[in-house]
C-alpha cells in the first residue's frame, strides 16, 4: 500500500517541510522587521527635523521675519536630508513592503505621508514670503507629521512578534507624546507671545497635557527598562518643574491676568530642550528594538538550523527501513508482519516530527497569546479616535471638547477611558 | 527650491506610486485567497471522504470484518485521491503560501494535517486486520480531520477582506458541524448496536448536538442566502424528524430500557445522509465564495486600470506647467507670482492624488470595521477552547463535562457563552 498511494508522480508534501517552512517564514517576517526599524528610525528622525523647523518657523512668522530667519534656514536642510533619508529607507525595502500581501494600508498610509512631504516646498516658499498665518503653518507641518506618525503605528500593528510589537507600540507612544510636545509648545508660544491665553487655548493646552500623559504611560509600560530609565530621568530633571509652572500659568490664570510676554522665549526653550530630550529616549529605544530584532533573528536562524538537522537524522531513520516495508507490502494478506514494523518505524518518525510541529505550534499560539498586550494598546487608541470622531458628528464640537466629554463620561462612570469609548462606539453602531 | 530639493540621484518615491502599490497589494491578496478557496474545497473533498472511510470502518470492526468491507476499499480509493488533489493544490499555492511572511501558523497547521494524513496507509492496514477497537479507529480519523479542519480556520482567520472572512467563517462552522454530525453518527451507532447508551455515551452525543447547533448558528450568520436556503431545506426535511426521535431514545431513555439494535443501521443511514447533503451546502458555498472572489477580483483589478490612468492624466497636467515653474523659481525674490502658480499646479494635482489616497483609506478602513464581525466569531471560538482547557486542567475533567460547565455557568449567570468564556479566560490570568 505504501508504495501505491500516491497516484500522481507529483512530490508528495510531507510534514517537515512545511514545519521548515514555518519557521523559515517567522525568520523572513523578523528580517522585515529590522528593516521596518530602519524605517522607523529615519521617520523619528525627520519628524524631529521638522518640529525643529516648525518652531523656527512659528517664530519666524510671528516676528514678521526678524527672528530665526537663519535658524530656519538650517532647519529646513537638516530636515531635507532627513527626507532623504526617509526615502532611501523606503526605497531599500519597496521590495518587501510591496510584495506583502498584507501591507496594502501601510502602503497607502505611506502614500499619505509622501503626499504630506511633497507639500514641504510650497509651505517653505509661503512662509519665506511671510505669506501664510504661523496658526496656518503649524496645522500644515502637524498634518504631515501626523502622517508619518500613522505609519509607525501601522508597522506597530502589523508586527506579528510580541517583544517587537511590543517595542513599537512604546515606540509610537513616545513618538506620539513627543508630538503632542510640540503642539503644546506652540500653543503655549501663541499664549505667551499675546501675553493672555483665551479659554480655547487653555483648553487646548489642557487637552494636549493630558494626552501627553496617557502616551507616556503606554510607552512606559512597553519601553524596556534603559529607554524607561532615560525617560524617568527627562521627567525629573529641573527643566520639567520650570516647564510644570508655565503649564499653570496657561492654563489657569491666563484668562484674568495679562503675562510678561517675556515668557514666550522661555517656554519656547524648555518645550524644544525637553522634545530634544525625549528624542535621545526615542533613539535608545530604536537600539534596543534593532539589537532585539537581531537576537530574535539569530535565534530563530539557530532554531532553524537546528531543527533540520533534527529532521535531517530523523529522515535517514526512516528511509533505512522502507525497503523492508515495501518487501512485506508484496503480502497484503499477511498485514500483521508489515503493521508491526512500519507502526514501529512509523512511530518513532512520527512522534519526533510530531513533536517539533506540536512544539511550533505551542511556541505560535504562546507569541499569538502575549502578543494581544500590544494590540490592546493600539486598538485602544483606535477606539478612541474613533469615539471622538462620533461625538464630533453627533454634537458638532470640536476634537479638544470631544476627548474631554470622553474624559468626563469616564470620571462620571467611574470606568477607564478605553472602555467607555468601546461603549460610545458601540452605542453608534445601535443607534445609527 | 523646487528643482535642488532632491540631494540624491535616487528616484524620489512618489505618493501615487505606493496607492498604486496599496491596490495591488489588495489585488494580490484576494489572488491569494481565490486559491485558498481551491484549497479549502480540496478539504472540504477530503474531509468528506475520510468521514464516509471513517463510517465504513466503523460497520467494518463493529461486525468483525463482515459487512462494508467493499464499500471501505471504494472509500479508501476515494480518500485517496481527494488526499492527492489536496496535495496537488498544497504544491501549487506553495509559492504563494511560503512567501506570505503572515503565514507561519498556517504553514504549520498544514504540516500537522499532512502528519496526520501520513498515518492513514498505517491505521488502514490495522483496520484490515482487525488490530483495532472501532473508539480508536474513529478517533484517529477524527483526529486527522481536526487537524485538516484547524487549516480552514486559520485561512479564515487569515482573510482580510470581510466578504471573503464571512464566507470561510461560514465554511469553517459549516464543516465543524457536519463533522461534529459525523462524530455523534460514531456515538449514535456505538449506542444503538449496543442497544443502550451509557450515561458518557448520552452525555457525548448531547454535547455533539448542541455543539453542531451552534456551528450552524455562525454559519446561518455569515452564508450567503442560496447556501443558507439550501441548508434551511436539509433541516426541514422528513430525515430530520427521524434523526430527532433517534436522537431523544440516545439521549434519554437509553440508560433505562433496551432499544432495538437494528436502529443502528437505520441511524446510521440518516446521519450518512444527512451529512451528504451538508455536503452539498458547502459545495454551494464554495461556488460561492468562488464567484464573490472572482468579482472581488475584478472590481479591485478594474479600479486599479481606472486609478492608473487617472493619475496617469494628473501626471500630465501636472508636467505641462512645470518649465514655467523653474522659470519663475530663477527670482526667488518674487515669491508671490511662484507660489501661486504652484500652489495653482499642486493644489489640482495633490488635492486629486489626495483624494484618491484618502478614498483607498477610507475604504481600507471601512473593511476593517467589518471584519470584526467575521473575526469575533473566530475569536469566540478560540476563547471557547481556551476556557474548556483550563476547566479541564483546574477541574480535572473531560472535554464533555467542561462544555457542559461552561454552558450552565452561562445559564446561571444569564449571560452569552462567549463573554462567560472570556470571563473564565481573563480570571485565569489574574489567578495564575
């Protein structure tokens, strides 16, 4: 029977091949990753470049062209050599990205991003011409930032891998407090340079201290320990008190009292000290997520290795015998005998192979397991964003009024933000 | 500014190149699932076939060898080659499949399933000479068919697009169902030719029957009507009033009187037939998941041509205006009349190409959203496996007893079967 089954002379598919192709498959998907870093890594790099020019901008704009006018300048080099970089990286694994069929939001969401940069000139010559609002030109450079920030919470959710998913999503957090950095840094230099700050800009400021905090906390619950320690440490320096004491002045008495405009410098400082700060945070955090990537790579390759060596032996085991099993197979009529020694072989083959799937497949549903942390995290933002977006729709206010009825139905419930914008989300999908 | 912004001679990627890239990723992978499709029916084929060997085998060892020794060899022929045109479809999506970096579970589901299959020639022999209780015969039948069936759930897990997700939802549940028909056709005979059921044997088939119920339910959810219509008319045919009186003298009365031992062949029969015309439902929802993909694939390739020449004509309008554009970049000191001309130029080009981005995006998100259905299902299922693992390790007790527990702590508690399971999973991580 053994030497009929096969009825089509097509090679028969065994087992250990597609058990080695699973794992090969775990190690290309590794392999992607750390180039997924690399991309990462030029985008928090450009997007530093370009909250550096923004703020040189917004100064810029905001003395009639008198200040910062060269700093700007510089800005705009560094942050176009960034670009460049950005670019190349992207080049560098078109391959890669565009042959996974799962990545077709990634690409789109880079389309988004590109779409963003390829408006870089025009703004650039508008604010050079002094052409253009600094409120105009920091919604133009916080949307292409935004974009680029999409793309590292995608690459975040599409990481299969725990510890790498995991890196990510501290990654995209750190990222995405930084950013919420800036923004307040402008809103504070609005407030300061006017000398008062109007309820929307209290609010707002407000608003964006907040999320602030709720990115912090995600990316310290994920970073690993250097990268937390280095934030711990941003986050206690004397800078952060200076910065705590303005904050106050925002967002409190600025609607009594006039400010001494003076403070606009100030703030401004103290805000780009503690973005640059955070940007040293974010670079150990992209080393440790590169040097995990590469032990997770190494490992898996030694695995692999390994594992066909183990089948290789296994394999001649079970070829030495089939001769004799194919002489029994010529006495059907005596299947005792043949039984015996092919269940014996068979046995022995079958456990052994058996085992390294069984064990392939523990190892897959233990990353399946540990991985759902991450997702969490992301989907939490995910709900978030979009339980905003409803209540914009629903009681025409704006995004700032939204995260803050969010905040309070969750203070008035007493449950957690994500679990009352589950809740919103899902009341929509009832009543529309 | 606009002609020196590129430092490098590498080609500038574009925002249109990778929303062009973005769709065919979209196109791939619905190629890739139309041949997931060829896979599942080759399953669907084979599962079939070792169900009908597994049944034949039953009579075979039930009656010593006398009745269906024929009809097992017929089967075992059959088997055979549904196991050959399986393998063939493995060979041919093995490129497609080995390439997919998201695929390292499936590839190993695969190599369980083909482990599984190598044992067939070996448990054949046994059952041909007798060497064999029928309870293990059918167990290890059934176990080579859990594992073909484990493929199909993974490739639905695996589905992106909601519509293809739906329907392999839909085929999984259906042939979870016939297969769980298939193991309570096993207990129904092992009771009837007995001519009693024990209290296990009861408990087993009414376990089988609810948990077949069930499948039905999900599958009733995400079939499309012709499929769903034709399932409604195999469950409301006459066959059906009989299965359900058999049904009642198993699970009932069995333990109290002796019943007819000639029920054994006439269970049998129906479950047999019952299961054959299961069959034809699923043979009408693979013709179906067939056609939606095929029409998926069409639109997706007619809006990727139509996407193409769209951008193709922006491309041109963007081009023509371009030599005056360097023309006016020679005053960089008349910034006024360059960047209106500019920004006339980009706001037509990007504006369109943004469109398009955001469209894709949003259409991109508008399948996730519906995905979560098809993916809940899913996921209730898994959730379910995990608590009635962890009842049987912390209980220390059957398969049978832990879906019974789970089923009346959902009564006591009033709540759905999925959110207690979910429930018993989350405290078993807080009490580990």
């Amino acid at each position: 029977m053994h030497a009929k089954s096969n009825p089509t002379p097509m090679p028969r598919p065994k087992a250990a091949d597609y058990l080695i192709a699973s794992k090969k498959c775990e190690l290309q998907n590794l392999a992607y990753f750390l180039q997924m870093g690399r991309l990462v890594l030029c985008i928090s790099n450009l997007i530093h470049a370009l909250q550096r020019e923004r703020g040189a901008s917004n100064i810029f704009l905001g003395s009639d062209g008198k200040r910062f006018a060269n700093q700007r300048l510089e800005q705009i080099e560094t942050a176009d050599r960034e670009r460049s970089n950005f670019e190349q990286a992207l080049n560098d694994i078109h391959q890669e990205l565009t042959e996974n069929p799962g990545s077709s939001r990634l690409l789109n969401l880079i389309a988004c991003a590109l779409h963003g940069l390829s408006g870089l000139d025009d703004l650039r010559h508008r604010i050079q011409a002094l052409d253009m609002t600094s409120q105009t030109a920091i919604a133009a450079y916080s949307e292409t930032i935004q974009m680029l920030l999409a793309v590292v919470f995608e690459a975040a959710d599409n990481a299969v891998d725990p510890a790498i998913a995991g890196i990510l999503v501290a990654m995209y957090n750190l990222m995405h407090g930084k950013e919420l950095a800036g923004q307040e840094r402008a809103v504070g230099s609005a407030g300061f340079s006017r000398g008062r700050f109007d309820t929307a800009l209290s609010q707002r400021m407000a608003h964006l201290i907040e999320a602030q905090e709720r990115c912090f906390e995600v990316f310290a619950n994920f970073a690993d320990p250097d990268s937390k320690a280095l934030w711990l440490q941003a986050t206690a320096s004397r800078r952060e008190g200076e910065v705590e004491r303005l904050r106050q002045l925002g967002c409190s008495i600025g609607r009594y009292k006039d400010l001494d405009t003076s403070l606009a410098d100030q703030w401004f400082e103290l805000m780009s000290d503690r973005m640059d700060e955070l940007k040293t945070v974010e670079d150990s955090l992209e080393a440790h997520f590169r040097k995990r990537c590469i032990e997770k790579f190494t490992d898996a390759k030694n695995s692999l290795t390994h594992q066909e060596s183990l089948i290789e032996s296994l394999d001649q085991h079970d070829r030495a015998p089939e001769p004799m099993l194919v002489l029994c197979g010529t006495q059907p009529n005596d299947p005792h005998a043949d039984t015996v020694q092919s269940d014996g072989v068979s046995q022995r083959f079958g456990r052994s192979i058996f085992d390294l799937v069984q064990q392939q497949a523990q190892r897959l549903q233990q990353m399946s397991d540990e991985l759902c942390a991450a997702k969490e995290a992301l989907e939490d933002r995910k709900t978030q964003e979009k339980a905003v977006l409803l209540l914009m729709n629903h009681r025409q206010i704006s995004n700032d009024e939204a995260h803050k009825l969010l905040r309070k139905l969750a203070m008035n419930q007493g449950k957690k933000l994500p679990d009352v914008a589950r809740s919103i989300v899902a009341m929509a999908d009832v009543l529309a």
